[in-house]
C-alpha cells in the first residue's frame, strides 16, 4: 500500500512531538527547583505540536484505513515522553513499506 502525504507529515511532526514533550518536562523541574520558568513558551510549543500530531494521526488513520491497534499505539505513543521518536520510526517504515500490510479483515477474501 503506498502511503500518503499525510503519512509523511505526522512522521515530521513526531520527532519534535517527542523532543518539545521531553523539554517540557526539563522546564516544569527547572521552574521548580530554579528560577528560571520556561515553562509557558514551552508549553505552548508542545501544545501546538501535539494538536497537530493528533490532526495528522486523524488524517493518515482514515487515508491509510489503519486498524484500531496502529491507530490507538500511534496515539498512545504521543502521551509518552519518548513516545515521538518511537512512531517516528514506525512512520519511517510505513514509508518504506516496510510495516506489516492491513489485516486479514480489511482485505479482499482470496480465491478459493
């Protein structure tokens, strides 16, 4: 199955998904053990990018007729912290056609 450009934004979108979640993460112990307080910018950073990772996992999921599984890891994935990096490696071999094709279900029954 050829992916589509969808596909290939929420690939894009993943990697820094994951890397705004992470520092995220470093701003909110920094505000609180520092006096430094990153967090608003970052917040905003990672919010924007996790709006359009869901919006892109939306639009690849009904492009691609991924199953509930892929569509659900992909969007658990997104609520992890290194998650990002994670299906951005999946996405990457979605594009590769490396990824195991649909299931059984969503196939034509083969010739008896």
């Amino acid at each position: 199955m050829k992916t589509s450009s969808a596909v290939h934004r929420l690939r894009l979108v993943s990697g820094p998904e994951g890397l705004s979640f992470i520092l995220l993460m470093v701003c909110s112990v920094l505000k609180r053990t520092t006096s430094f307080n990153g967090v608003p910018v970052m917040g905003m950073i990672h919010g924007i990018l996790f709006v359009l990772y869901v919006v892109f996992l939306i639009l690849a999921w009904q492009q691609q007729k991924w199953d509930l599984k892929r569509g659900a890891v992909l969007f658990v994935l997104s609520v992890l912290p290194t998650g990002g990096f994670f299906a951005e490696r999946m996405l990457a071999k979605e594009e590769r056609g490396e990824y195991p094709p649909a299931p059984a279900a969503d196939r034509e029954p083969a010739a008896a």
